[in-house]
C-alpha cells in the first residue's frame, strides 16, 4: 500500500517500487473514529476505484477540523421581494436625469 506491489516477473515474485506522478495526487479526509484506520478506509473507498493508490505516510496528517463556518456562521435573513423592488425603482427614479445632466443640452 506505501508505493511498493507485488508482481511476477517471469515466474519470480518481485517487490516494484512505483514513483508518484503528481498530476494523479489527491487527498482523502479520513474520519478520527474509522474503523480499522486509514488503511482500512483506503480499501474500502479508494482501491476499487483506483487500484495502484498508496498512502504516502510522510504525507499523512492526523487531526481534528473543526468547520468554524458550519458551528458559528450565522446568516443573515434575505430582504424581501417588495424590498428588492422598492430599492430598484428608487435607484432608476434617482437616475432618471443623469444622462441630460452629464451631457448637457442636446
């Protein structure tokens, strides 16, 4: 699983080393509380998808995220329609005689 398979080459086992292609790297968010960890995760959820990934232990991070946005983030209550509107037709009544202002007599 660390970069190393196992193959036949003529009829002896051999040990193949592969070296990583950074376009193909990709990162995976693994829960604290997997079962079995994350090579347990990997089998399950990367392998039969892309059967020669690794997990570069150099690499691996354990830790806690913890998504302030999802906990603390309070949204703002949008503006009604009639609001929207109102503010629309203030605008343009606003705007009405700007172009003859700024340019002057025809």
């Amino acid at each position: 699983m660390y970069g190393r398979f196992p193959v036949l080459i003529g009829n002896k086992a051999c040990v193949v080393e592969h070296e990583p292609d950074s376009d193909l790297r990709d990162t995976e968010t693994v829960p604290l509380t997997e079962p079995g960890g994350i090579e347990a995760f990997i089998r399950r959820e990367v392998l039969p998808h892309a059967p020669d990934a690794w997990i570069d232990k150099a690499k691996t991070a354990i830790g806690y995220e913890i998504s302030f946005a999802r906990y603390f983030y309070k949204p703002q209550p949008l503006r009604s329609l009639d609001e929207i509107r109102a503010d629309i037709l203030a605008v343009e009544k606003e705007a009405e005689g700007l172009m003859a202002a700024i340019l002057g007599p025809g």
